[in-house]
C-alpha cells in the first residue's frame, strides 16, 4: 500500500475522535507526519464500550501529549443521527471558539463519500449535494478539513493492521435502521470492492466540474455581506445562494430554492436577506437600523434591494462601503 499523506496547512487543529478505524488511522497518521493537533470525543452512552473508547482518547492523548476534550450526550436528550450529529458538531465548535482552533479535522473516507453520493443520489440531487463531501470547506472562523476522502477504510483498516495499533468496531455500524449503514452493506461497500480506482477518478473528475461551475462567478466580501457577480443563470445563481447560506451554518429546504425563484427576494431563517438582480445576487444579514433619506436615495439609483440596504448602511456608516 502507498503512504497515505496527509495535506494540512493550519497550525492549530482540532481532530474528531472516536476511536474507531477511521479516526483511529488519522491519529497516528498525523503523528507520523508531524501535524500537531488535539483531540475531541463524545460518548453517546448508548453502548457499553463507548466508555472504553473515552478512557482510550484519553490515554492516547496522554501518552503523545495532546489536549483530549470530552462530552457526554445527555440522557434526556432523544437519540437519532441527526440530534446525535447536531449536538457533536456543536461540541466541536465550542471548542474551536474557546480555543481559537484554525481548523476541525474528520476522519470521513471514500467509503463515507461514496454512502453519501448514493443517499443523495437516491433522493434527487444535483452535482453540489451529490459530492457535497469536500476535503476543504470554509466555516465562519475555521476551515472543515477531511483529508482521508481519496483513502478506502479497506486501506486504513489494513495500515492499522499492519502497525499493531488498537482500534475499536462499533458495533451499531451494523445496524441497518440507520440509512447510511443500508446504503453501505447493501451498495458502496461491494462497488468500492470492485471498482474503487474507477470510483475515485470519477469523483476526481466530479470535483474538479464542480470547481469550474463555481469559478465562473466573481464574489467579492464586506464583512458579512457577499456579492456574487454570475451570468444570469437562475440555477447557477441558487447553487450559489445554497453554498453561501451553508458556509453561515444555515440549509435551506426545496420549498425556500422555489420561493427564491419565485420572489427574488427573501428572508430565510429569519436572519439572513437574499436578492438575486439580473446579474447581481446580494446576501446579508437582517438588521434594523434607522437610514438617512440622502443613503436611501443612492440605493434607489444605484437599484440596491430593499431588504440588504439596512446592512450596507452598517458598513457605509463604517466606511466599508461606497457608491
């Protein structure tokens, strides 16, 4: 098997730990590569071994000298994937916040990559969700690295074999109620037995699409506002709006896609003002500030929606901003 390398440039990175093949390999490979980072478990309770899990991060952690970070899930809390998923992300960004952590580090691999192409696949998809795994994502103050997405776990599980080094199986991986385990045991496993470097070069060559469609576009940043200059396509136009709205933490349903075709003007989550002009698209946040006849006027002329001038003026007051 070829050197798995790992591609990380920030300095300061936190790694999602579970003690599992996965995460497992991404340790001791960071190590072996000299990437410093921490580590950060959450035990769900809902298996006897979770707890052995713990006290195993913590003894790695100890023994190579990294900070390990734990949460326990409460009890009164109802358990399924997405609550589950929802309160470890949220961990995680508690961490990074206090910590001022460059980046969060998962251990997804191609096996993940290919369940997710599948799921999405089956429900209807176009190409941004369907490779909607990438092995770098801007968040609000911290980039989402996951640099095992060209590795299969057949390969990590067989470099963990190789070294002697313990990992744990989880034994719920094989429950079949939880969609991505159906789509694994069923699908992506026995493709990527039989086809993974075909596999990999199309999702190589997937990513590689999806980068053009987006680099067509020009995107300029004043703090919160973004401005997207694109050629008019409604549907190009949405696929930016979707990944804009993602980076700020927020999803955005098929009905909301419609009403932004309908109306070109929006509100969504409450918080966030979108507006699509021919070939202009404003998004911003929602503010309630009080805006002189003198600013309103210049919006009018110069054709600025509505619903974003509140936070231009922020930025105009501020001098971030000019006609």
């Amino acid at each position: 098997m070829n050197r798995i390398k790992i591609e990380i440039n920030t300095v300061k990175n936190l790694l999602g730990f579970s003690a599992g093949v996965d995460s497992t390999a991404l340790f001791h490979l960071m190590l072996e590569q000299e990437i410093d980072f921490d580590i950060a478990i959450v035990d769900y309770g809902q298996r006897t071994q979770s707890k052995d899990e713990v006290i195993y991060a913590t003894q790695l952690a100890h023994k190579y000298g990294k900070k390990c970070f734990i949460s326990n899930y409460p009890n009164t809390f109802k358990f399924n994937e997405k609550d589950a998923r929802d309160y470890r992300h949220n961990f995680f960004e508690e961490i990074i916040n206090k910590n001022n952590y460059e980046s969060l580090i998962t251990a997804h691999q191609l096996n993940d990559k290919l369940e997710w192409f599948l799921m999405q696949f089956s429900k209807g998809a176009g190409l941004p969700e369907l490779i909607g795994m990438s092995k770098i994502r801007k968040k609000n103050n911290y980039l989402l690295l996951k640099p095992l997405l060209d590795v299969s776990k057949k390969d990590l599980q067989r470099y963990l074999d190789q070294k002697s080094i313990k990992y744990f199986f989880d034994e719920s991986n094989d429950d079949e109620k939880y969609k991505r385990n159906y789509f694994r045991h069923n699908f992506s496993n026995a493709l990527l037995e039989e086809y993974e470097s075909g596999i990999l070069k199309s999702f190589n060559y997937l990513d590689k699409d999806n980068k053009s469609f987006f680099d067509k576009t020009d995107c300029k940043k004043i703090e919160e506002l973004s401005l997207f200059s694109f050629n008019g396509d409604i549907n190009i136009g949405l696929r930016l709006i979707d990944k804009n709205l993602k980076e700020r933490g927020i999803i955005i349903s098929h009905m909301t896609r419609d009403e932004i075709i309908k109306s070109k003007e929006i509100v969504v989550s409450h918080t966030i003002a979108i507006s699509i002009l021919e070939d202009m698209i404003y998004i911003a946040p929602v503010v309630n500030v009080s805006m002189t006849k003198n600013f309103k006027e210049k919006c009018r002329i110069q054709k600025i929606p509505k619903n974003v001038r509140p936070y231009i003026f922020k930025l105009f007051e501020k001098g971030l901003f000019t006609f």
